[in-house]
C-alpha cells in the first residue's frame, strides 16, 4: 500500500478505536500502526498534508489516555521515535503538538513502576526529542517529570538511570527555569552528590551525562567552582577528547562534544584549555576525524573546531593544525613523504564543504563556517602566502558551490543550495579583504556566474505581507533576500577586478526586484543585515532608476505591519497566519503596462529621444571634449538598450511563467473533480454516522458547559490573583521607598558624625588658643580703646546694614505682591487663551522676568544676611574680650 492509503486506514482504526476501546479496536490500531512505522517515512510531517497531521493528533490523544495498553502505547512511542529522526521533523512536532507534555504524563501515570519497558521506551523517546532544543517551563507535567528523574537516577538500574540522566541533562541545557526549578528542590544536595558519584562510573556516557548536567546547574556556583577548578579541569579535558577520537558510540561523543562547548562559553575554563599542555596533539587527533568518518561524526567535529574558533588564542592553533600545504600539489619526490604523514585535514575539510547538496547540510555549512573562521585568521596573521596552494584548490570548489540547482528538483534543494550559497558568499568576501587573495578570487569569479546567482534568488523572491504563501515560501524568500545582498556586496568588492561585473553590478542595483530584499534588511534586528544593505544603498542610491520612492514605501509597510504585530502582541493575542513571517515587508509593484515599469519604460524612450539632441551649440569646446560627450552619450545608450532588452526578457519569462501555472490549474482542477467524487461517496458514509455523532456531540455539549463553569472558576481564580500581584507590587514600592530613605538616612548620619568630629577638634583648638589669649591678655589691653573705636564704628555699619535690608525685605513684599498680582493676571488671561494668545506670551515673559528678580533679591538677601551674620560673630568676639579685660582690671584693684 502507499502512504496515503495507510495513512487513511490507520485515521479510520483511531476514530473507530475512541467510539469503542475494545481490544479488537486495540490490536487493528496497533497493527495499523506498525503497517506505517513499515513505511519508513522519515519526512512525513514536513510535508505539509493535513492527514498525517490528523493522524499523529489522534495517536497523541490515544497515547496521553491513562487507560491505554502498554503495548499499544509502545507501538506508538515507536512511531514518533521514527519520525523524529530529524531536525525538521523534531521542529514539526514541538511547534505542531504537545508532545512533551504528552510523553511526560505517560511517565507520571506509570512512576509508580519504573522498570516498565513503556517508560524506558518513552524516556528514551524523550532524550531524542529534546536533543538540542529547548522545552518551555510551562509545559504540561514537567515538574512531574523532573522530580521523577531526580528520583531514579539514583536506582542500581542503568538501564532506567542513564536515560533518566540524559534527559535532565537535555532539559536542563540552556534552561535557566528548569536549572532554577531543579534548584529550588530540597533534595538538591543528595542529588548534587549522585551526580558526583557517577563521575566515577565505569561507563562513559554516564560521565559524560554527569558532567553535562552538573555545568549546566552548578558552573557559576561553589560546588562547580570546586569541581571545574585548575586542578581538576584538565582531567575533564582529557577525558572529552579520549571520548570524541576513540569514542565508538555517536551519543557519548555528541554530549562530550556539546559539554566542551558549553564549558569553553566560561572565559577561565577557556583560559584553562588555553594552558593545557596536550592540546596540540589532542587537537590534531579531533581533526584526524574529517577523514572517512561518519557524517555525523564530522557534524560534531566541525562543530566543535568552530566552538574553539570562538576563542581567540585557540584559532590561531587551529588554523596551524588545518591549513598546512597540500601533498597533492607538491613536486612528485617530496609528495610520497608528505603522503606518510596521513591526510591532509584541509582537503577533508574542503570534502565536507563541497558535499552534493542532497547529502547531509549540517556537514557543509560547519565546514564553510570553520573555513571562514580560518581565513579570517590567516588575514589576521598575515599568513596568506602559506594557504596559496590551499586557496587555489579552493576556489574552484566554491564557485562549483555557486552553481545554481536544476529547478526540477524541489524547493527543499533550493532551499539548501540558498543557504549554502550564503555560507560560501561569506567566505568569499572574507577572502577579499587581503589584496592577494582577492586577486584569486577575482581569477576565479566571473559576472555571469554572479549575475545568475542573483536572478535565481531574485526569481524566488515573493511577496509575502500581502500574499498567502505558506510558512516555507516566506522563509525561503527570506534566505534569498539575505543571499541577493551577500553576493551584491562580493559584486562590489570584485566590480574593478573582474570583466563586465560592473555593469551587472548597475544593472542589478536599478532592478524594482531588488526593494524587497533591501526593505527586509534595513528593517532587520540583524546588525550585519543592516549593515549590508546600507553599503548597497550607498551604492545603488546615485544611480538614475533605482526605485528609491518604492523603497520608502516598502520600508513604511514593513514598520507599520511590525508596529500592528506588536501591538497585537501586547494585547496577548497570538496570530497564526498562513506562511507569515517576522520578515514580511512590502508588496510587489505591478509588471503590467500601465504599472511603474511601463513608466519605466516611456521614460527611457523619451529619454533616449531627447538624449542624442544636443541643449545648444557649445562654442570653443577642444574636439577631445566632444568626443567625450558623445562616448558618455553612447554608454548611456548602450546601457538603457540592455535595460530594456532585461525588461523584455523578464515579460516573456513572466509569460512562461503564467503558462507553466495554466497547466499547473487544469491538472489541479482534474484531480480537485476526482476529489470531489470521492468526498460524495464518503459523504455517504458520513450520512450513516451522522446519528452516532450527535450523541457525541450531546455529550461534548455537557462537557462544554463543564468547562465553562471551570474556565469561570479559573477566571475569578486569576482575578484574586492579581488583586495579589497589585498588593505585592505596592508593598514592593514602599519597601524600595523605604530603602531609598533608609541609605539617605545612614550617609547623613556618617556626614554628621564627621562633623561632629571636626567640631570637637575645633574645640580643642579654641581651647588652646584660649589659653594663648589669657597669655596676650596685658598686651591686648593696650590696643582695647582702638577696638572699642572700631566696635562703635562697626555699630553704624551693622545699623546701616539692617536699614538696608529693612528696605530689602520691603522690596521683597513688594516684589511677592507684584508676583501675587502677576498670577491672578495669568489666571484670567488664560483663561481667554484662545482670544488673546499674544496678551499671554508676554504675561508669561513678565512672570518669567519678575521671578528671575525675586531669585535675584532673595540671593541679595541671603548675602545680606551671612555679612550680618559674620558682624555679630565679631561684635560677640569682641564684647567677650572686653569683659575678660574688665574682669582683669577689678582683680587687680582688689589686690592692690
């Protein structure tokens, strides 16, 4: 049977087997079941087809009731093992389904016997499912689970512990709420020390499983601390490297790998590996696996050399162990002693970059990306004279890369060969930021390779804000966009170097196709993306018929649909559209006559008519001067004919285009009537089970109401809720507010216990010199009648001082009564702002100006009153050494 056949049967056995769970029903769905696991259809929920789709949610729901047979829910933990077999159909199944959540409950209805071969089977299931990606919190039954796996890694059982560890060990990777709930447990500490106890486990992927997780909680804190210290860390090492090259099992190396790589995220940990004394040859053994490996291996290995990349003193290193000279473009004597040495890990590199594009993609982009990485060193280095031989083997493998796919073949291969090509753009331009390899490159490129890279992905390009493409056109469209202004850029860098790519470049710049990708870029979160376009732009905006008006428009579409997204995002409502993505910009302007190309077009005729007239004689013009301006007029004509000729090619291709989608519509119209005969016969049948389905339909009805009356509960429920989250976040202010006064509180008690400590040495101070004044008492006494003169004389000034600030303070008064007045006039010309606006304006310049004189007279007065002040301070010195002298005088009469 094919797959849609198998895919209906086994529809129809889950529908017969929820109307009754029998255990006939139980044994046709599971031999249905396992007629389609026979199939071995790895990609069939990238597909895109509602069947499988209502399949897998119907398996789900058979699987998440607690009243399945084990062996019934084997059979189907077995199927979704299968199709999660890859990345694409593990995005599909987390982003489409609750499988998680599901897989976890099956887990917390069995706990109670762990040793159940359903639970092993649904934890293994779980390991592979979240490999790599990360699960939300939120999720249905993930406390449940957690607590259950920290539960049973503690058993004798490996074979129930080692998928219990790698499971937390994928939760809890790049999981800051699943570290933080793990955390929060009270037998954290007994599970810290299991953990420590497998690290002396005689397998490895317990180890290995142990490690992982114990980063990933405990890296930053003193127990990770003490266990990833100098001392022990280059154990850890040695121990991941001996698993990554002699490693026979591809999950041990995956975790060995991924815990490196989490590990070289820590700059001390990156220092410690900087340090370790056998990376050399460890690092030689890890690139040793390029060759004749597995392409999952390699996956890991390039994986890995990308991660050290990340680290400045390890690119170095590894650029010295990849990039060495080739053996096969030595002389004929020396290449059969090179060839003793093993393979050159550059040309196994250079193999996995230039894989066929249906082979494994991981592969080739880790390559390309480690590649750029290399190069960027080389540069950096200046050892761009040692990687020559390289460079040649190289360039004409990533023009091969350029080469665009058959169409025939699918857009998952354009998809691929997109990406790639972005991936190999990237490495060019790299290359051409040092003067010597850009002149290879330039030996290598051509215009019309360029020129067709670009038309392709232009070709590809949709519209897709105002149109209904699917998920797939929307992202491919994306990677096209970004692809257009990675090659226009190396167009840009190469325009001098190579023949005619100049006038392509031109030519490319002023075509309407380009304001999409332009828009997606400026508007990108993307740093490089914006960065990118603003060089093309810089570039493209002098030229005479870029599409600039087009573009603004675009780039105002492209806000005000991020700005309604937005806002429907704070509103909380979740929009699903068909195929939308975060990128959507701008629609396609029309390519009928009466759109902007038919303008286009008019335009270019009037000019190419009124361009060869000349506006007036020239009088004594040298001849070389004429003869210029008729060259520059023959370019320019030159130019705006291929304009033209593009523009008509691009109609007829449009034609075909409309032809090929004629076909396309009768074909589907023949197979949409086939359709609808066999929906009337199902119809039909449909008619038989119409009276059984009410029923159901009567028991949803109640169940309906059930959860009305439960969804009203939650609701009052989330109300008190947050009436309790208002409370909390008032308390929380008055808590900061009384914090903030507390602080301000303790600094002006340390200032006051300063001052209090100055005073009391100033104290001391007068004291002493109080002491000296009882010594200068006799000769102070002669120069008393002088200040007693002076003491008079400063009575005036004091006395003229308070007249003067008498008349201030009246001043003042009558300033703040004039002030007063002013704003009772403000009062009432506002009041009649909309009659007198001027009458105001000056009202508000005099209150402006009367202010600034009463801040004037109250800075006078301030001065007045520290003078005063310091006066009194005198007078009071200069009473209290008077009757200190008069004190002197009567003891001595007494004596006498």
């Amino acid at each position: 049977m094919d797959v849609t056949t198998c895919l209906k049967s086994l529809l129809l056995a889950i529908r017969q087997y929820k109307i009754n769970k029998s255990t006939l029903s139980s044994s046709q769905l599971q031999k249905q079941i396992e007629d389609v696991s026979g199939l071995k259809c790895s990609r069939l929920l990238t597909s895109g087809q509602v069947l499988p789709s209502e399949c897998l949610s119907g398996l789900l729901e058979v699987a998440g009731d607690p009243n399945t047979s084990h062996a019934l829910t084997g059979a189907i933990l077995s199927l979704l093992s299968q199709l999660a077999s890859d990345d694409e159909s593990k995005e599909a199944l987390h982003s489409s389904y609750s499988i998680v959540g599901t897989l976890a409950a099956i887990v917390h209805w069995n706990r109670a016997t762990p040793e159940e071969s359903v639970v092993l089977q649904c934890l293994q299931v779980l390991q592979r499912l979240t490999y790599n990606v990360r699960i939300l919190h939120c999720a249905s039954h993930i406390d449940e689970l957690l607590n259950f796996l920290m539960l049973n890694i503690q058993s004798s059982n490996d074979d129930i512990t080692k998928p219990c560890l790698g499971l937390i060990a994928n939760l809890c990777r790049h999981n800051l709420s699943v570290q933080t709930q793990i955390k929060s447990q009270s037998n954290v500490k007994a599970f810290y020390r299991a953990l420590i106890n497998f690290l002396g486990h005689n397998c490895l992927t317990v180890v290995v499983f142990a490690l992982s997780i114990l980063s990933s909680l405990t890296l930053n804190e003193e127990v990770g601390q003490k266990l990833f210290n100098a001392k022990n860390i280059h154990q850890t090492f040695q121990l991941i490297f001996n698993i990554t090259v002699n490693g026979d099992g591809t999950l041990t190396r995956n975790y060995a790998v991924d815990l490196l790589v989490d590990l070289l995220k820590n700059p001390k940990i990156a220092d410690y590996l900087t340090n370790y004394k056998h990376l050399p040859v460890c690092l030689n053994e890890v690139v040793g696996l390029l060759h004749g490996k597995d392409p999952d291996t390699a996956v890991k290995v390039l994986e890995l050399l990308v991660s050290l990349c990340s680290v400045p003193a390890l690119r170095r290193l590894c650029c010295e162990t990849v990039i060495r000279p080739v053996a096969l473009r030595l002389p004929p004597g020396v290449r059969s002693g090179a060839q003793t040495r093993g393979p050159e890990p550059c040309l196994d590199l250079l193999q996995w970059a230039t894989g066929p594009l249906q082979g494994p993609e991981q592969c080739s982009l880790l390559a390309l990306s480690l590649l750029t990485e290399l190069f960027e060193e080389v540069i950096d280095s200046s050892l761009s004279g040692s990687a020559h031989s390289f460079v040649e083997l190289l360039l004409p493998a990533l023009q091969g890369l350029l080469q665009a796919p058959d169409p025939s073949e699918g857009e998952q291969l354009l998809r691929r060969h997109c990406v790639r090509a972005g991936r190999t753009v990237d490495l060019l331009l790299v290359l051409c930021g040092e003067d010597f390899l850009k002149t290879l490159v330039s030996q290598h490129m051509s215009s019309e390779l360029c020129a067709a890279q670009v038309e392709l992905m232009l070709s590809n390009t949709q519209d897709y804000i105002g149109s209904s493409c699917s998920g797939s056109d929307s992202q491919l469209s994306q990677l096209c966009s970004e692809t257009v202004l990675k090659t226009l850029e190396l167009m840009s860098q190469l325009k001098q170097q190579v023949p005619d790519m100049e006038t392509r470049f031109y030519r490319i710049l002023q075509d309407q196709r380009m304001v999409m990708p332009l828009s997606l870029a400026l508007t990108s979160n993307r740093r490089e993306c914006v960065q990118t376009a603003l060089r093309i732009l810089f570039e493209a905006a002098p030229l005479p018929d870029f599409p600039a008006v087009i573009l603004g428009e675009s780039i105002a579409a492209n806000n005000a649909y991020r700005h309604r997204e937005a806002e429907r995002a704070v509103r909380g409502s979740t929009v699903q559209g068909d195929g939308v993505s975060f990128g959507k910009s701008f629609s396609r302007p029309s390519t009928g006559p009466s759109g902007p190309s038919g303008q286009n077009i008019d335009s270019l005729i009037e000019k190419l008519q009124s361009g060869i007239q000349l506006q007036e004689p020239m009088k004594d013009v040298h001849m070389s001067e004429i003869i210029d301006v008729y060259e520059q007029k023959i370019s320019a004509l030159a130019s705006k004919e291929g304009r033209l000729q593009d523009l008509l090619e691009a109609k007829a291709l449009a034609l075909s285009q409309a032809d090929r989608l004629i076909a396309q519509y009768r074909c589907q119209r023949a197979q949409a009537e086939a359709e609808a005969r066999k929906l009337a016969s199902l119809l039909k049948e449909t008619e038989r089970r119409k009276e059984e389905l009410q029923a159901e339909l009567s028991e949803q009805v109640l169940e309906v109401e059930k959860l009305k009356t439960d969804s009203h509960q939650l609701l009052q429920h989330n109300s008190r809720l947050q009436t309790v989250s208002d409370e909390h976040q008032n308390l929380k202010g008055t808590y900061n507010q009384l914090l903030s006064r507390y602080n301000k509180n303790e600094g002006m008690l340390k200032e006051l216990q300063a001052a209090h400590i100055s005073l009391t040495q100033q104290a001391e101070g007068l004291r002493k010199s109080n002491e000296g004044f009882k010594l200068q008492q006799e000769r102070l006494s002669a120069e008393l009648v002088q200040k007693e003169q002076h003491i008079a004389t400063l009575e005036e000034t004091v006395q003229e001082k308070r007249a003067t600030i008498a008349g201030l303070q009246a001043e003042m008064r009558r300033q703040e009564e004039q002030a007063s007045e002013m704003e009772e006039s403000m009062n009432i010309l506002r009041k009649e702002l909309n009659k007198t606006e001027q009458a105001r304006k000056e009202a508000s310049i005099k209150a402006s100006s009367l202010e600034l004189q009463k801040a004037q007279v109250e800075s006078r007065l301030q001065k007045r009153e520290e003078e005063l002040s310091k006066h009194t301070q005198m007078i009071a010195m200069i009473h209290s050494l008077s009757s200190g002298k008069l004190k002197n005088d009567a003891s001595a009469n007494l004596s006498l």
